[in-house]
C-alpha cells in the first residue's frame, strides 16, 4: 500500500508539516492574533494618548444598557429580515423564470448580474437621487398618482426602507447566481417523470424543485444574514444613522464608537456582541442545512 494511504499513516505526517506550516502562520498572523487582541480590548478602556485600562466586562455591560444599542439592534433586525427574505423571493423567482427557457436570456443575465459591478458609493448616489424629496424621479411618481413621498431624510421608517432597497438591489446578483445554478443542477428526469404523472406546475414545484433546492436555499440564506448583519455602507452613505440616531444599525454604532466617541474598547466589545449575534442566526441556519444533508445522505 503506499504510504499516507493506510489506516495508520496520514496525509498529516511530520513531513508535511513544514509545508502547512505557512499557511497555519498566515492564519494565525491574520485571523487568530487580531481576534484575541480585540477580545483583551473589549475587556479595557482605550483611547488615543490613553494606556488601556482593565475593566472586565464593563464594555459589555455599558453596551447592553445603551439604549443606542437597542435601537441600533433592532433596525438592524428588521433590515436584516427585509433583504434576506426578499432577495430570497425575488432571487427564487428569477432563477425559476431564467431556467424555464426565458428568451434573450444571455443578454437579461448580464443585467440582472449589472448591479455588482457598480461601486456602493455610486449606488448610495444613484439612490439618493432616484428618491430625492424634491426632484426625485420615485417620489416624482408618487406625487403624479397622489400619494405622500417617501421622505426618508426626516422619517426613519422610510429611511430604513430605501436603506434595505438599496441593499437588496446591490447584493440580489449574490442570491440569483447561487438559486439558479443549482436549478440548472436539478436533473431534467425529475421533471420528465412529474409530466408523466400530470403534475401540475405547483405540484412540481412542491415536491420536485423546492426539495431539491433547500440546501442552496439554506446557504444563501445564511451567507445573506451574516452579510447583511453586517451592513454599514448603504446605511453611512444614505444617512449617516440620522436623523438622530434613528437609522443607526450595529455596524455604524461600532464606527461611533471607535471613531467618533474615540472608545475603542466599547467598540471592541460591539464587535463581540455582533459575532455573538451572528452565531446565533446562523446557527439555525447551518442546523437546518445539516439536517437537509444528512436526511439525503440516508
């Protein structure tokens, strides 16, 4: 039997230490040193011309009682809960539409995908011209069919909700791509057998197409929610968390703290709590993705 291939011996001999050796330093060098070093920060007082100062859990606790935070938390929540799930829907949509045999379907592709080759300073700017309150093009429309305009610069609801449509138009390519390619992956002879049995469109759907999409679903779902837990730019760029703090979402209470209020352990222990978050949405997520897998395995 040659060697590494027996149940004794490994791929992870002594001889190939020195090989992975670099790649382990870089992620050590990159991931695992600056991890540690923010969770002693978030265990601190910090800030410029200051030695940082032990104070246990201070942070979190100042955090947790913050009702900036809360605020911040929620919004984020309800962004998070707005764009991943329409992504989903439209992006579900779209990749069962392409996959039908849509004519011209090269050349829709390539504008569907068009949004992540434009920069999000530049979308924030197209945006924010598109529903400017006086010459906006949408709240233009809305005057012309008698309805209130969408003034998000003062109403925090209507912020939010041009934030998330903003989001969900850069980062819809993301959920499309991963949707309808495993469409495409779906053997043809599942639905040659759903005709032979005169299932109807809906049936297909149900017991063909959704089941076999569920784990690709479950991924975009995840990679989606940690994405968009995350959001800091269309937020900044759009309104900057105004007016009042009224639109500040988790990332951009980080950014205040670090960079605005100069409390870089209070940040740190933000940045903690968000992973702490993030872990906790996902774990649905990659609990559910198991399951999928492990239910087709048997």
């Amino acid at each position: 039997m040659p060697s590494g291939q027996g149940s004794g011996r490994s791929w992870l001999s002594p001889a190939a230490l020195p090989f992975l050796g670099p790649a382990h330093g870089l992620v050590l060098a990159v991931i695992a040193l600056p991890a540690l070093y923010v969770v002693w920060l978030s265990l601190t007082t910090s800030t410029f011309g200051k030695a940082p100062t032990f104070v246990g859990l201070a942070n979190y606790a100042h955090a947790l009682t913050d009702p900036y935070f809360w605020r911040a938390l929620r919004n984020t929540i309800v962004v998070v809960l707005i764009v991943v799930h329409v992504e989903l829907l439209l992006g579900l949509g779209m990749a069962l539409l392409f996959a039908s045999g849509l004519p011209g379907r090269r050349y829709l592709l390539a504008a569907v995908l068009m949004p992540y080759a434009v920069s999000e300073v530049s979308a924030a700017v197209i945006f924010r011209f598109l529903f400017d309150a006086d010459v906006g093009p949408v709240n233009l429309a809305l005057a012309a069919l008698g309805l209130p305009p969408l003034e998000w610069s003062v109403v925090p609801a209507h912020g939010l909700v041009i934030i998330a449509l903003l989001s969900i138009w850069l980062h819809l390519p993301f959920t499309f791509i991963i949707l309808y390619a495993a469409r495409l992956a779906i053997p043809t002879q599942f639905y040659e057998v759903a005709r032979m049995d005169a299932a109807s469109g809906l049936r297909t759907f149900r017991y063909v197409t959704l089941p076999l999409l569920m784990p690709a679903i479950l991924v975009a779902m995840l990679f989606r929610y940690i994405f968009a837990f995350r959001l800091f730019s269309e937020v900044w760029l759009m309104t900057q968390g105004g007016p009042a703090r009224s639109t500040e979402v988790l990332a951009v209470y980080l950014y205040l703290d670090a960079f605005r209020f100069n409390a870089f352990g209070s940040a740190a222990a933000t940045g903690w709590l968000m992973v702490l978050i993030s872990l906790l949405l996902g774990a649905g997520y990659l609990w559910g993705l198991r399951r999928q897998m492990t239910s087709d395995a048997t």
